[in-house]
C-alpha cells in the first residue's frame, strides 16, 4: 500500500504537473496584458478599502477575503518546504521559485475572478462560491462531473494534508523544542480550531485577518532583523542564487551534479506547492467577499502569491543561504531544523524558540481557513445536515493527527489535492475569453474614472 500510494503521489505532482501549472500561468500573464504587474498597486488600493461598499453584495471585506485565503497558504512549506527545496536544489531554487511565484500570481487573479462572476448568494446572505461553481454555472451541466471531482477531493485532502498533517507537525516540533506532550498540542489546536469554525467564514475572516498581518510582520522581521545583522552574506546571497538559477552549480562543489532543471523544479515546485495557484482554493475564500465587480476581487486575489511565495518564502529562502547551511551536507537536518539552525547560527538560541511560535501560527491559520473550503465542499456535495458531521471529524483528526499519522492516508490526500488541478485548469482556460474581456472593461471603466 506504501509503495502503491507513493506512486500515486509521484505521478500526480510528477513533473508534467508543474509544467502545466507554470505553463497556464504564462499563457494568462501574456493573454491578460501581463495584468499582474500593471494593476499591482490597484489591487493594494482595494484591499487598502479605497472601494469598500457595504451595500454590495458578500459577506466579507477585501482585506478579509485575502487574509482568509493566505491563512490557508501561508503554513509549515513557508518554513520546512522552503529549507528541503534549497538543501536539494541549491540557492538558484529561490530565483525559480520566486519566478513562478509572479507568474501564480496571474492565475489567481482568474480563479477568483471567476469566483465573484458565478457564485450563488442566498435568501441569508451566505455566499457559495468557488471552482464547484464556476465550473457547472459557467460551463454548463455537462461540466458538473468536473465540479463534483473537484469538491470531493477538497473534502479528502482537508482531513489528510491539513486536519492530519498540520496537527502531527506541529505537535512533533513542539514537544521536541519544548517536551510539550503531543496529544496536549493537539488538543489546543483542536479547541482553537473549534471556537473559530462554528462561527463561519466571518468568524474566521476576522480571525485571518488579525493573526494573518500579526504572523507575517513577525515572520518577515525576524528574517530581516536576521539579514540585517548578517548584511556582509548578501552579495554573497544574491550571487549564488542568480548563479545557481542560471548554471545549475552552486559556488562550492557540494552541488557539482545539479543541472539547470533539477534548480529549475525545486524552486517552481515550492512555490506552487505554497501558494495553491492552479488549485482554485483561494477562490472558494475570495467569492465571499463583498463586491459587485469580479476583476475586483481578482486583482485583490493575485497579491497571494506575491505575499506567500515572493516575500514569505523567500524570506526563508535569504537567511537559509546567507547562514552558509544551505548544501548537501545540511539535508538531514530536515526542514524546520534546518530553518531553525540558520537562524540561530546569526543569532544564538533565536531560533530555537522563533520558529516553532511561528510554525505553531502558519499551522493555526491554515487549519481554520482549510475547514471552511472543507465545509464548502460538503455544502455543494450534501444537504447542510451533513455539514455538522464534517465539522466534528476534521477537529477530532486534528487531535489524532497529534500522536498518530498513517503515511498512505498523507499520501492519498496529496495525491486527491493534485487531482483538483485538473478539473479547475480545464475551466480557466476554458473561460479565460471571458476573463480577458471582463478585464478589459473593467480597466476601461477605471481609467474613466467611473468607480471614483
């Protein structure tokens, strides 16, 4: 079963996966005008409120939406993921890495595009929304297979990759760091969990949208407090990252047999495994949010990947090879180690008690916004009644999770997220006509000043 399910997982994430994801990214970023880059600073403008109207249609703000989105990106491959793809691929990864974090960044602004254009808002104002949604509503009903693929997997990879996962993780590192009982962990985890979810997606918005901006400035200003103090490293940095991106070969031997594409796929395959683009979960989280204009929402969308893959990631990424412990020699460290040592080698015993806080954080956030992708789902899928039986499971995994982990469950749910890929890619490129030229009245509009 072992040998079966990691074969599985092998060839769903296999390379042709990634080409695919990188591939779309670069199609929607040359079809769209490059639109990640020109509307850069009006999606900030949005999420800043400068359009916020709380007559519009949703249930949560801008600045909510995308926080609930990065709640569930933003988790341990920030840190431990990060450390694994520079230790195997060399410091050129982080270049690949941030490369496809800008091209992601494009296909978020689709999916969630999408999301706001065909989502269902009820007699109660409860939005339903994602790739469930705009699959059948904008393809039709032949698609509806496509979309029920879709949400069952979400619902399988919620138990396995983040309620299973997240927990068992999270209660390693701190009963190593601290001699914190695993099951204890587990259980405030789940008791954490639990008080945020019953409360919804508005709930957990206004929980993401504080612990989200908290984690962030706490993560990036420990790297950058680190960087700073070790500032004579980063010529040093920036050298080894251009010329392992571009020759394949670090400065030191330790990387003599890695090709341009072994770097290449490191870094690419980080940064989709850590901003999701391409998977359309973050659209389940945007189609909430409170606006009468799609590309509005989408141009909101896009600042995820920029966040969680260009800045968060590559945080890791810079005080991992400016430490020096970024070879081959390093690798059995594993990743939270590995982080952790980098840290602490600039500054003594920081680490240490610096990152298993923040993996503590980057679990936390992407438990409860997972839950409610989970719960939305099984909405789609079953009558609400069932609802209440997968609220109850996903918090006890969590607390099973903590002292027990069956690796081809893990594997099955990797395996079920790569899956969604599919279905959600053949409705983007499907739809992306209509995308290009919602764009371009959208922006029309705009530049006429008629949103001012």
């Amino acid at each position: 079963m072992n040998q079966f399910m990691g074969t599985l997982v092998g060839y769903v994430w296999g390379t042709h996966t990634f080409i695919l994801l990188v591939g779309c990214g670069l199609f929607f970023t040359l079809y769209l005008g490059a639109v990640q880059f020109r509307a850069f600073w009006h999606g900030i403008q949005v999420v800043m409120g400068k359009f916020d109207k709380h007559s519009d249609p949703g249930e949560i703000t801008h600045f909510k939406a995308l926080c609930s989105a990065l709640s569930a990106t933003v988790g341990l491959g920030n840190i431990a993921g990060v450390a694994v793809a520079i230790s195997l691929g060399g410091p050129g990864a982080t270049f690949w890495m941030i490369v496809t974090g800008l091209v992601g960044m494009v296909t978020k602004f689709v999916e969630c595009t999408l999301a706001i254009k065909y989502r269902k808002v009820d007699d109660a104002g409860v939005v339903h929304g994602g790739p469930m949604y705009y699959i059948t509503l904008g393809l039709g009903d032949w698609a509806k297979f496509l979309s029920v693929i879709y949400a069952v997997c979400v619902i399988f990879g919620s138990f396995g990759a983040v309620s299973l996962f997240q927990s068992n993780q999270v209660a390693s590192i701190m009963h190593s760091s601290f001699g914190i009982s695993q099951l204890l962990t587990g259980a405030v985890l789940c008791f954490l969990t639990a008080i945020v979810i019953i409360g919804g997606i508005k709930r957990i918005a206004t929980v993401a949208s504080k612990i989200v901006p908290a984690m962030a400035i706490l993560y990036v200003g420990g790297a950058l407090l680190v960087l700073a103090l070790n500032f004579e490293q980063i010529p040093l940095m920036i050298s080894l990252i251009l010329d392992g991106a571009c020759s394949g070969t670090a400065a030191t031997g330790a990387f003599a047999g890695v090709v341009v594409r072994d770097v290449l796929m490191r870094g690419v395959q980080r940064a989709c495994f850590s901003n999701e683009a391409g998977l359309g979960t973050a659209a389940i989280a945007h189609s909430a949010a409170k606006t009468k204009e799609a590309v509005r929402e989408g141009v909101v969308a896009m600042l995820g990947p920029f966040i969680d893959t260009v800045v968060i990631c590559s945080m890791t990424a810079f005080v991992i090879i400016s430490s020096g412990l970024w070879s081959e020699d390093y690798a059995n460290l594993g990743g939270v180690n590995l982080t952790a040592d980098a840290f602490n080698k600039v500054i003594p015993g920081f680490g240490a008690y610096f990152i298993p806080v923040a993996v503590f954080l980057f679990a936390y956030s992407t438990l409860i916004s997972w839950y409610y992708y989970g719960e939305r789902a099984m909405e789609y899928l079953f009558p609400s009644t069932f609802v209440m039986g997968y609220k109850f499971l996903y918090v006890i995994l969590i607390v099973v999770g903590s002292v027990w982990t069956l690796k081809p469950i893990l594997d099955f749910s990797d395996a079920v997220i790569g899956i969604m890929i599919i279905p959600n890619i053949i409705a983007l490129l499907l739809m992306s006509p209509r995308v290009k030229a919602w764009t371009t009245d959208y922006f029309s509009r705009l530049k006429a000043g008629k949103f001012d």
